[in-house]
C-alpha cells in the first residue's frame, strides 16, 4: 500500500481522534477579572485641541477620578475615532503619576 499525504493525515487524525491527545474537553471555569468601566459613570464632552469639536466619552469614578477616555461611536464628527491628541487626554488628568 502506497502511503500518500493524504492517506498519512487521514490516518494520524483518526488516531488522535480515537486515542485522545491528552487534552480535556470539560469546560474549564473562567476566573476573570471585573472590569474597570463597570460601576463608572460615563460622560461625553469636546475634545479641546482643534475646531472640528470631536466627541469624546469620559468614564469617571465615582468619587471624580477618570478611568478612561475614548471617542463617542455615536458621534456624527467622528463616529468614535480620535487623532492622537485626542486619544492621549486621558493623561491630562490627574491620574498621571508621571505628570507635575
């Protein structure tokens, strides 16, 4: 019997398939972590370095810290996108250690 490429992969595969390779199929639980934006409030607001006014939505905490900064998909200006002024205001705030 001729041995071909396709014969050797059907054959390794029905092997692996039958044999079992070692690797278990249970559904592993999934230890995730809460996401950070999940009890933040969300504000929208105007990006401040040009006049095409793009919008930009805010997530704050709830005592005023600012988690994240990124474009308002639901913006006719900018459907959500930002140039990299824009996407850089999230360091700006005070949540900057780098920043005096």
């Amino acid at each position: 019997m001729r041995v071909t490429r396709r014969v050797f992969l059907k054959i390794s595969g029905t092997v692996l398939a039958a044999g079992g390779i070692g690797i278990s199929i249970a559904p592993v639980a999934a230890h995730a972590k809460t996401l950070k934006l999940k009890y933040a409030r969300k504000t929208t607001t105007i990006c401040p370095y040009c006049g095409v006014g793009c919008s930009i939505v805010v997530s704050t905490t709830s005592y005023g810290k600012v988690i994240n900064t990124e474009g308002d998909p639901a913006s006719p200006v900018n459907a959500g996108s930002l140039c990299s002024k824009g996407s850089a205001l999230y360091q700006l705030s005070s949540a900057n250690p780098n920043r005096l």
